[in-house]
C-alpha cells in the first residue's frame, strides 16, 4: 500500500487493521496523524448515527405477531411474494405511466439520463469484468429473468432517476463504452435516436421499463440492442421474486 | 412454538435498536421508521427457521428493510422529519458543544444522497464489509468503494462548509 492509497482507503473503511498496520509503517510521513484524525471523524458519524429506538418498540414488535401466525403454517408464505412484487411492479408502472404517457416524456428521461451521467463519471473509466451473480440478483432485484450470459458489463449500480429506480451499467464496446440505464417500470417510452449535449442516446421499451444507451457515438447501439433482445429471449418474464 | 417465541424474542431484542437506526436513516421518519422495523421483524418471524446465524439474519433484515422502503419511495415520498427537531434519548447526556457536533454531523448525512447514505449506514451501523454489502445491494465491491469513499468525501465537504457537499478529491 502506497501513500495515496492509504489516503484514499481512509476514506472507504478507515478501521481497517490494514491501515493501522500502514500507518505504523508509515507508509505516508504523517500517516499515524492522518489515521487519528479518520478515525475521531469515524467516532463523529458513530455519534451522530446514533439514534435509540423509541420505547416500547420491541413490546410492539412482539404483540404484533398475530395469534394465528404462531399455528404451525400449512402453506408457505413465501408463495405471497410474486403477488407482492406484481403488486409494487403495478404501482410503479401506474405511477410512471402518468409521467411518460407523451413524447415529451420520453424527451425528460433522455434529460435525466444525461444528467445522471455527469454523477458517476467514474463509470466509465471501470474496465474489470462485474460478474455474472451480480448482473443476476440485480436484474431479479428489479424484476426481470434475463439471460445475461451474452451482457459484459464493466458498471453496474442501482441508481435513483428522479423518482425512479434504474440500473446503470457500462458496456465495453469498440466505439468506446456504451452506458445503458435499465429504468424500471418506464413501459411507455418511446423508440428514439437523438444527440443530447453532445451525447449520442437511442431510448426503447424493454420489458416493463425502457433501455436508454448513451456514447459519444451511436455506431455500437444496434449490437448492443441486440444483445439485450437476445438476452430477454423471446419474451421477458417476470422473476419470481422473495428475499 | 414456546422455543420458537424465546428465539424470536431474543432476536427482536437484538437487533431492534441497529435495525431502527438503519430504518430511520434511509427514511428520516420515526414513525415509518417503526413500521418498517416492525415488518421485517414479521416477516422474519414467518422464516424464523431459516434465521439461525445472526449475521446473516441481520442481512436478511435490513435487505427487507431496504426493500420495503425503496417500494414506498417508488409510490410517493413521505414528508420527512426535521432532523432539528428529533428529540433524542441519550443515556449519557453530551455536552453543548458535543450535540452541536452531533447535530451538524446529523444533518450533513441527512444531506447526502441516498446511493452513498445506504452503503455507509450498511458499513456503521450493519457492520457489514465491502463485499457483503456489494451482495446485499446487488453492486460490485469497487462500486461500494467508491460510494463509500464519495459518502465520507462529501460529509466533510458539508462540514467544512460546502453547501452543496461538493467533492474535489481524487478517486
């Protein structure tokens, strides 16, 4: 571990024995100084996280058990758990239906999109492969079975789009990396190429949301719109679901 | 069922403090705050068969907590709290100077966003490591990395006085 990496994991896990080691061994001049100070800011948050629960929380908790649910059960409950996601999925899709029924919506999820990239611009630069379980649980988490054998991702992360949930993701390609937002639950969004801020951006419905692909060019687009059609198979499923 | 009462109480008692600070981070909302606790707390109650080690039981919790929370966030967004006016029950009373640390540390993590609050909360208050939290948000350990390091960045922003939470440093 070099100085600037000592510096830059103060600020990812500073409790680490790790960076205790390193600093004994002075991996920076100051790094015993720099350590102390991480770890009283570390003791700062502790104190300000540190919220007690009400009282008489757990007598609540524990009378909210209902009596019929301490009979042993004949059906499991997790059966309950598709109907639960078609529910929220439903709500979602309601929701966002009002807000993109016209082109115009179509038009502020290409601005919101573009926007967001300007956030996380670190994305781009990531090159490591992020394995396949990931991009599984991600896309179960948000309600799709996919086939993501043929999907190489160098990003990937669950990002709020103004009042939406999305998934972001970076795709390496030859032009240079695609960046493809998966937003959940955008079933109306129109079919689109345009160039946005100098951001080449083609937006189509896929499954029960919208696929927005961004790059500074859009030669890679239809390979990669057909990576993702392939992916879905013939028809995108809902996943099962449950925790 | 006797036994499985004693093992759902002492699970209750537990966690049920780490499990509503984490609830009222991500929903700044004491009383919804509650609700959530108290419904993952029922769920694990219907799986507490499947709940035996503690920390993965803890996983499962805040992973319902999480959940149900970011489902009410989908429908609408519930009016929050003033962080200002929370009254706090500490059991050894901090000095003036010591809440008002406290107070404006509070208020700068109730500024940032939501995608670097939830990995900190989950590394603080969840005990959690990079890589377990990596599985729980369904992201990669380099992505937690950096959301981690963005979430200390911009509270120390905050706190030296940058509205805004703005981060210069270097990733």
């Amino acid at each position: 571990m070099n100085c600037s990496d000592f510096q830059r994991r103060l600020l990812i896990d500073p409790r680490s024995p790790e960076l205790a080691d390193a600093a004994q061994a002075r991996v920076c001049d100051d790094a015993p100084a720099r350590l102390a100070e991480a770890l009283a800011f570390e003791n700062r948050i502790d104190a300000a996280l540190d919220i007690p629960p009400p009282a008489g929380l757990v007598e609540r908790i524990l009378a909210a058990v209902p009596e019929d649910a301490r009979a042993p059960r004949t059906n499991s409950p997790r059966r309950w758990w598709p109907l639960a996601l078609a529910a929220s999925l439903v709500a979602a899709a309601v929701i966002s239906n009002s807000v993109m029924q016209s082109p115009s919506g179509t038009t502020a999820l290409i601005t919101a999109s573009v926007e967001h990239l300007s956030h996380e611009p670190y994305a781009l630069t990531r090159v490591d492969p992020v394995p396949q379980r990931l991009i599984n649980r991600m896309f179960t988490d948000a309600g799709l079975k996919l086939d993501s054998s043929g999907l190489a991702l160098s990003y990937l992360n669950r990002c709020p789009l103004e009042r939406r949930w999305s998934v972001h993701m970076v795709m390496p390609a030859p032009e240079g990396p695609v960046t493809v937002m998966y937003v959940i639950g955008e079933a109306k969004v129109e079919r689109m190429d345009v160039r946005h801020e100098m951001v080449a951006v083609r937006t189509l419905p896929y499954a029960s949301g919208a696929l927005v692909l961004m790059a500074e060019s859009n030669r890679d687009f239809d390979r990669i719109e057909s990576a993702w059609h392939q992916a879905a198979g013939e028809g995108v499923e809902l996943a099962g679901g449950g925790e | 069922m006797e036994a499985k009462r004693a093992a759902f109480d002492q699970l209750v008692r537990r966690l049920n403090a780490d499990l509503y600070r984490f609830a009222y981070w991500l929903s700044r909302d004491q009383a919804l705050a509650q609700d959530l606790v108290q419904e993952s707390f029922l769920r694990a109650w219907r799986s507490l068969a499947d709940l035996r080690d503690e920390k993965a039981a803890k996983a499962w919790l805040m992973t319902i907590v999480r959940r149900e929370h970011a489902r009410m966030f989908e429908r609408k967004v519930p009016p929050l709290d003033d962080i200002a006016d929370l009254v706090i029950e500490d059991q050894d009373t901090p000095s003036a100077f010591e809440m008002s640390e406290i107070q404006e540390m509070r208020d700068a993590i109730a500024r940032i966003e939501d995608k670097y609050r939830e990995p900190l909360l989950l590394q603080l208050v969840g005990g959690f490591s990079c890589d377990e939290i990596a599985e729980q948000l369904g992201i990669t350990a380099s992505a937690v990395m950096t959301q981690l390091f963005r979430a200390r960045a911009k509270l120390k922003a905050l706190l030296r006085g940058d509205s805004r939470g703005n981060v210069h440093e270097l990733l």
